[in-house]
C-alpha cells in the first residue's frame, strides 16, 4: 500500500484552501461549550459472568448497569435454529465484533419437551452453554422464554402435547397455569443461574409473553400476565421484566396489570416490522410525542423496541405464497435500510434496540411453523451460512459509535432544525454534556445535499437517496472535541499515547471534520488525500472517502496527540475494536477479529481471513509483538502509531468438495399393502378431543395428536367391512399449508390430495383443512383396508391467543359414498423421540420409524443407483450415500446441499445429515434450494451419512436431479467444532 506522506503546518488563512470557516463559529469551545470529560460517564465495558454483584436499573433515558447509562444494541439469534452449540460461539463472536453489545434469544418450549414433566436441556439444547458462551463473548442477554414466542415454529413454541391438553392456552386458566409453570421451573433454573445481578452470566432483560394483545381488557389476560410476573420472581429471576407490544398500542405497559407491588422493574417495549416499500415509521420521542398510546404509555422507562425487522420471514413459493428466497428479503432490506430505520429509532428517543433477526439460521427438522419452510435466514445481518452481509456494516458503526459515545444514552429532543428540501431532520441534545446528534433522514430516491446548521456553521451533507446519516456536535474525541463534521462519528479509544477518531461514511464521499483546537497544532497527512486548515480555534479536515485517510493532530492544546481516519464503509468493516482489561485494542485489516488478549508486550489476536490482509494493530502502551491465530507476526512501528505485519495474513485456502455418488435406493411404505400388520399401532376409537377442531358425529376422534403423534408424518389404516358398494370414499385433513395426503385401498393407489392454500382470511384463522375424494372399486364385501398417509406441515401459531394451535392435524373424517361400512381405525406416528436429536427430528415415516436416516443402518442390501432420477411412485421411497470430507482444522467452511430438478416435478424430500434432519425440499413449490449443513453436524473431517425421503405423488416422474455439496463460505480461523452426538 502507497502511503502518501505530506506534513505541513496548518495555517490560518482558510481562504487558501477554499474553505469556508466563517468566523461565526465562535471561540474556541464555546460553541459547543462542553467540558472535556463527559459527565455522563463512560459507557459499561464488556459484561462478563465475573462473580461480581451488579446492579441492573433504569430510568425514563436508558438502563443503568452499576449505574453507568448504556444503550442496548441488541440482535435477535435463537440457539435452538443452529444444532451445533461450537457455532454459537462462532456467530455471537461475529455480532460482538461488528458492534453488538447485546443478544436476546427465544427459548422454544417445544424444543424442549418432548413430554409433560419432561425438560431436556442436554447436546444441542444446552442453554447453559450457549448462556455461558454469550457471557464468555461479552455479549448481554435479553431473555426470552415465553411461554408463547410465536417466532415462525411450530406452535409458537407451545409442546406439541399441549395441542392435547384441556384449558384455553395464553389466559389464566388453571391447566394452561399448571403446565407453564412447568416450563418456567425448568427453565428459569437455567437463567437463574446467568443473571448479571448475581455475576453468574449477563442476562440483563427477561420478557413475560409475546406480542399479547389479547384480552388486554380482561382479568383472563391480566391475571395471566400478573401470574407470569410473579411466578418469575419467585423463581429468583431478580432483572427487570417486560413484554413487547405488537405495536405501538400502550399494551401491557407499567400499571396495567398486578407487579406484586414492585415499581420500577417492569418495562414497557414494542416491536416494529416497518416495510421498506413505506415511509420509515416516525412515532415522535419515545416518552414525551406521538399520535399513538404506546409512545407516550410508559414516559419513566427507556424507550424500548424488543423487536425492530432486520429483514423478514419468507414464504413458500408457488403462485400462493410467491416466496422469493431470502436474497430479495436482503436486497429489499439493505444496509441503507438499516441505517434509515435505526437511526430513525435512535433518533426518536429508543434505548434498547433489537433487530429481528440478526442471525436467523435454520428451522430445522419439524420445527417451522406451516408459514416458513426450512431456511430462516431472515435476510438478517449474518446469513444463514454465518456469513457476513453488507447489512453488518452499519450495525458495526453505529454499535461501535453507542459504545465510544455516552452521550447517546440520554438524549433530548431539542429544537427543530431546517436543512432543506426532502430532508427529515432530528435534533438531539445531551442536557449534561449540551453534545448536539442530528439524525438525516432521505426518504427519496435520489441523493439530497442537506445544509445543516452545525455549531454556527453550515454545513453540506450529502444523503444518498433513502438513506440516514448521523452528525454530532460536541462530543469528546479522546482529549479533543467535535466542533463538527459531515461524516458520521464511529468510535473514538485511546491506544498507547494517541487517542484514535475514526470517521465514516459512503465510498467517494467528501466530507467536512472540524476539531476544536485551542493552539495551532502540528498536521500531517499520513495516509489519503486530506487538505487541513486552522482558524479561530478550529482545525478542519476536507477529505474524500475511500480507503482510510490518516491525519495525525499533535499539539493544539493537548499533549496526547489524536489520528483522526476516516473510511469509506467497507474499510470501517475491517476496523475492529477489543476492549481488554488493559486496555481498548483496535485492529485493521483482516475479514474478522474475534479475541485480543494482552499477556506482557505481546497482543494474541484471533480471527478470519478470506482474501490476503493487512494486519494493523493499535493497542496499549508497551506492546511489541503480535500474533495471529496462535502464530507469531513479524511486524514494523508506523507513523501512525500502530504495528503494522510486514507481509499480509494468508487468505482461505480452497476448499475441495466431494460428488455425491454410490446412492442406494429402498422403496417403503409397506404400510399400504393390505396384509400390513399394523397390529401394534395405536387404535383410534377416542370419542372427545381437546381440540378445537370439532370431531364429526358419529366418528372417531382421527386427530394425530390426540394420539400422542406431534410432528412429521402420520399413517392411518382403516379396517373396513361391508364396503363393496362403496363408489368413492371423502377424506377430510388437515395439514397446514403444503401439507398433502395419499391413499391406498387394499394396497393400490388411490391418488394423492395436496393442500390447497386457502385466501389469507382462512390462514389468519388457522385452518388448512380441505376434503380428498377418490373414486374406490373395492373387489367384494371385504374385508379392505384404507391406507392413508398424511403429510402433516406442523401446528399453527396461536398469535391471537385463540388456541389456533389446537386445529386438528391429520385425518378430520372419512365418509364412503354409496356404502356404509363398519370401519375401525389404527394410527401410527413417529416412534419416541430420537434422545440425542429430540422431539422436532422425527416423524412417523416407516424408515423414520425403523432408522433408514440414521448413520448406522445397514443399508448393505439396498441397490446402488446414480442421479438424477425420473421415477413415477405414489409413496416413499429412499436414498442414502456417504461421504468424506478432509477440510483442514484451520479452515472454517460452511458447507450447504443443494437440490435442483425440472420444477414440473412433483416430490418433496425430507434430508438427514447423519441422522439430523436437516429440512424439507418441495421440489415443484420452492423457493428453497440449498440447505445449510452446520459443521459439527457436519464432519469436516471424517465420514458423513447423507440419507433423503423421497416422497412422490405419482403425477409426474419424480427425482432426485442434482444432489451436490455447495461451499457457501470459507474462511482461515473460525472457532474449534466439537461433533454433535450423532448416534
Ligand atoms: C413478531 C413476533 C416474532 C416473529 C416476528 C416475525 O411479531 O413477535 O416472534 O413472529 O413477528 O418474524
């Protein structure tokens, strides 16, 4: 890299240089008149579960941790959509290094009970460790068990055995009481033991519900919410609660329902899924302005959005739902659109702010709600791969930006500010340290220049068409003060003898940084093209943005000298601050910094490369080594105070995938052959159901979860007698969306019903229920037997507190026309929960049952066969090949199988990894393709068992096409992958 080295001294006559300083600025630091130490106080540093006591407050501005105002800057990531708990420390690294201070995580009830008084917390469902893995990372936690979580899985989180339970779900009803109280014990035991307040962990924030707005109005909602309350505290979680109103409607705020006396530990937040289609929402500062309740229900606590989309759900596709895949979820919510909305939130007064989702990951195996298919990757920040986005750029500026500047946290709205047409702007004020934020809001398309009134000067900002930036008047730079600048502030630290500013803003940008300077200080221009220039107690800097512009200030008033640079976006990604004990540690150049660790005068850092890179370090006094990931770095002191490697970190090596080959074959469902012995299923003869599906007169009860079978697939057989005149046979189910059934009279085939998608009135309500007729020839009296298969897509949520996850599933009724024949039912679901991999893994098909998916079948007599396939088969048929892979220990590769076919075909495929069911693949609905295989689950080193259900209508030849391993990501570094358990 050319560094372009010109030191002059800064002179006064700004005239030279073409500026326009005017004299009306002021003196030196009366403009912004703040004092240099912010009586605000620094922001908390890193939490850790350090054993010590810490209080955890709030007032009407921010939460107080010990005391010290901090702004949550939160993602959402939920443990339970990566099954591999050695990547959690992975994507919580990179949320913290791109400038999180914060998680907040669901907990799915579902996920952890496969039964009543059953809670499995072990393998991938060790909350303890990814609670432990959070604190470890320095990450807060917002905690977020339900009961009900909604979240796009099954049932909302409720167990599929509470589907089968009397009692009215999300009220006070006793049952529903008894068996929540359950769940919160068990695990409430486990926060209990990660509460900040008690320096075991650093869970901050706990929720109470989610998105209840249902019987607000009514002791069944309030007394339910006051029992919640209760039952928390008493189960020794001490951190202020809260619930998340699904809007902006003043729900559940403070003084709405019994806190068991306590004031002042319950908070009021809302979540917001603004469409990037429409205007940002502007709801006026929390507390204090706004046309709705919510923004003025709760004005002594911090204005709250325990939700705020960082992308959107999608879809199945198909002409109903028209899923996109979540590349268009990214593109539609873009970086830019983070920067709009957030700093919209920011600037309307929110001090604890969550983007939903941050890292969506996977809803893998059963656990999608019937809305989603099996990716959920959100389009969030960090992709489902665990792959970076752009969209981490602006969360990284503005996080690091909360965290140098304290003055965020208490900020009031001060007066209005005019900048020009087509410009939103906001006007902040700090009242302790008169610090001045303006938010820029460009709803248009095109870039505006704004003219905004800074410190007595106007100042020209462009803003690119939909777009947001932020500017800051007065805030500390280490010893030095921001008169003013048109870039955005990112973070400020003192390493060694400097203090460090840094700038940002878009590439090619020219920007405007004015310091206040009480003497003349020495310039130099070390890196970039900047021109400099001092007047009236006011250096400023002109530069351009692209790459990173250096500019040392020495003297001016202060000793410590400061290295003000300023990057273009994607170079301010690749600066990365580590707060030490010893100090803060900022470093340049690599993909990803996860640690730095001081010990003597060597700096240990680990990270990622993905191409070649720079190494530049910044840190405390007395450093003189550095290593990278466990090796020693050769390095140079700089003129800019760092240490510089003298050759570049080595990028990724690449990554050798396999073919998938040798595939063997076994056809199944035996269960459709008249002369099955189904002997040992479960007879359906139940007469009443808590369902809220009614069970047709003079019918059995046929639901599957009165049986006890909750997910997956579920087989019926009907024993008939007197059936000769029948002509057809209606059989009503009920599935979900993309659910389907397939019949067979005495072993042949009758046909195969898919799920139509009812209009959007009959989804809100819960009910993807339609009726199958086949004509039907039985050959004499009987007796005959009525095989049913039914493709159950999962239970619905219950966001209205309706009980919608008590819809039936499965067969509803089955009348025979033209006869009446004495039928009796048996039913077989998915076998006891798989231990190792839980309740959501499995679910009733006859390989499922007999363990064709797992990696120790023998599968030695099934018949080798090559793809793509094109076979017409009503029923299921498997597949299984292995594969080794030998992916250096140094390598972190995310590895994804992906399935491609002429999309007239109709066959859907349900995927095992070494037993793990990794999802389902519709082949002629889409819009999923690739599906993520997380290492751990996935052997990077070693043999691997790849097992595919292939479930066929018959109308068309079915596949598998194209099978391939696909490489989604790689990087030099990563975290060290223990197995899953694979049994
Ligand atoms: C919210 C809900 C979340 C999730 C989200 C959409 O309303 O609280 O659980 O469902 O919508 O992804």
């Amino acid at each position: 890299m050319v560094l372009s080295r010109r030191t002059f001294s800064a002179f006064a006559g700004s005239a030279a240089l073409g500026l326009s300083l005017s004299g009306s600025a002021g003196g030196a630091a009366s403009a912004t008149g703040r004092a240099h130490v912010a009586p605000t106080g620094p922001a908390p540093g890193p939490p850790a579960a350090d054993r010590a006591a810490h209080t955890v407050g709030l007032d009407r501005y921010s939460m107080l941790i010990d005391g010290k105002r901090l702004v949550l800057w939160s993602g959402e990531v939920h443990p339970f959509r990566l099954p591999s708990p050695s990547l959690w420390r992975d994507v919580l690294e990179k949320l913290r290094a791109h400038g999180y201070n914060a998680i907040s995580i669901y907990v799915s009830w579902n996920y952890h009970s496969p039964a009543p008084g059953t809670y499995d917390f072990t393998g991938v469902r060790d909350l303890d460790l990814f609670l432990r893995t959070a604190a470890e990372t320095g990450l807060y936690v917002i905690f977020r068990p339900g009961p009900y979580i909604n979240a796009e899985v099954d049932a909302g989180g409720f167990p599929g055995w509470l589907t089968a339970t009397q009692g009215t779900a999300r009220t006070s009803d006793p049952t529903y009481l008894k068996y929540v109280d359950e769940w919160l014990t068990a695990v409430d035991r486990i926060a209990a033991r990660h509460l900040y307040t008690k320096g075991d962990g650093t869970i901050v924030l706990y929720q109470l519900e989610n998105e209840y707005a249902d019987h607000v109005d009514s002791p069944l909602g309030r007394d339910y919410m006051a029992h919640l309350y209760a039952k928390v505290r008493a189960d020794g979680i001490d951190v202020p609660l809260f619930h998340n109103d699904k809007g902006r409607n003043g729900y559940w705020a403070p003084g709405t329902f019994d806190t068991d006396g306590e004031t002042g530990r319950y908070l009021y937040a809302f979540d917001g899924y603004p469409s990037p289609f429409r205007q940002p929402p502007d709801w006026g500062y929390f507390g204090i302005g706004g046309t709705r309740g919510g923004s003025t229900a709760s004005p002594e606590t911090p204005g709250f959005i325990a939700e705020f989309g960082g992308g959107w759900f999608d879809p199945w596709g198909g002409v109903e739902f028209g899923g996109k895949g979540y590349a268009e979820s990214r593109r539609t919510r873009d970086a830019a659109y983070e920067r709009r909305f957030y700093l919209t939130n920011l600037a309307n007064g929110i001090k604890v702010h969550n983007v939903y989702m941050s890292f969506g990951g996977t809803s893998w195996g059963w656990l999608p709600a019937p809305v989603v298919y099996t990716s959920y990757d959100y389009g969030a920040a960090l992709d489902e791969a665990r792959q970076p986005t752009a969209k981490l750029i602006p969360m990284h500026q503005i996080g690091q930006l909360l965290h140098s500047v304290p003055d965020l946290a208490k900020l009031d709205r001060a007066a209005d500010i005019t900048v020009g047409p087509d410009i939103k702007a906001y006007h902040l004020v700090n009242p302790d340290t008169k610090a001045h934020v303006y938010v820029l809001r460009n709803d248009s398309s095109t870039e505006v220049v704004a003219s905004v009134p800074l410190a007595g000067t106007t100042v020209r900002v462009p803003v690119p068409g939909l777009d947001a930036r932020l500017l800051a008047t007065g805030i500390a730079l280490g010893r030095r003060t921001l008169r003013y600048s048109s870039a955005q502030p990112m973070l400020w630290l003192t390493a060694g003898r400097q203090d460090i500013a840094v700038f940002t803003g878009r590439l090619g940008e020219s920007t405007q940084t004015a310091l206040e300077c009480a003497s003349e200080p020495k310039v130099t221009v070390l890196e970039g093209d900047a021109a400099c220039a001092y007047a009236d107690g006011v250096l400023r800097v002109d530069a351009e943005l692209s790459g990173l512009t250096r500019v040392l200030v020495e003297g001016g008033g202060t000793s410590t000298p400061l290295l003000l640079l300023l990057a273009d976006d994607e170079t301010s990604r690749r600066l990365w601050r580590y707060d030490t004990p010893s100090g803060p540690v900022l470093v340049h150049g690599p993909a990803l910094l996860r640690t730095a660790a001081l010990r003597d005068a060597t700096v240990h850092l680990t990270g990622d490369t993905v191409e070649a890179a720079d190494l530049e370090v910044w840190g405390p006094r007395g450093i003189r080594d550095v290593v990278w990931n466990q090796g020693a770095v050769k390095t140079l002191a700089t003129a800019s105070g760092s240490l510089r490697a003298e050759r570049q970190l080595p990028g990724v090596p690449g990554v050798r995938l396999p073919a998938l080959t040798d595939w063997r074959r076994s056809v199944e469902n035996p269960e459709s052959a008249a002369d099955y012995d189904d002997s040992d299923w479960k007879a359906a003869d139940k007469t009443s159901s808590y369902s809220v599906t009614p069970v047709p007169a003079g019918q059995p009860v046929l639901f599957a979860d009165d049986y006890g079978y909750h997910y997956g697939d579920v087989w019926y057989r009907g024993h008939l007698t007197d059936a000769g005149d029948a002509d057809s046979v209606s059989l009503s189910y009920i599935s979900g969306s993309q659910g389907l059934l397939m019949a067979w009279l005495d072993g042949r085939p009758l046909g195969t019903h898919r799920m139509p998608v009812p209009d959007k009135k009959t989804v809100r309500q819960g009910t993807w229920a339609a009726t199958a007729t086949f004509p039907v020839e039985p050959d004499g009296r009987g007796p005959h037997v009525l095989s049913v298969l039914v493709r159950r897509m999962q239970h619905d949520q219950d966001g209205t507190a309706r009980d919608t996850h008590k819809v039936a599933r499965g067969l509803t009724a089955v009348t025979f026309n033209g006869a009446s024949p004495a039928v009796t039912w048996r039913i077989q679901g998915e076998v006891s929960p798989d231990p190792v991999r839980g309740p959501v893994n499995n679910g009733g098909l006859h390989g499922e049952r007999h363990g064709w998916h797992l990696p120790g079948h023998a599968d030695g007599d099934w018949k080798t066969v090559g793809f793509p396939r094109a076979e017409r088969h009503q029923g299921v048929i498997w597949y299984r090949t292995g594969f080794r892979l030998a992916i250096d220990t140094a390598v972190d590769a995310s590895i994804g199988l992906t399935l491609t076919d002429d999309p007239a075909r109709a066959y859907r495929v349900q995927i095992f990894l070494n037993g793990w069911n990794m999802g389902q693949y519709i082949n002629d609905v889409g819009p999923q393709h690739i599906f993520v295989l997380p290492n751990g689950l996935l052997r990077t080193r070693g043999s691997n068992t790849l097992a595919l259900a292939v479930l066929s209508d018959g109308t068309t030849p079915a596949g598998p096409g194209q099978v391939e391993l696909t490489l989604l990501g790689s990087a030099a570094g990563g975290v060290p992958v223990t197995l899953v358990d694979s049994p």
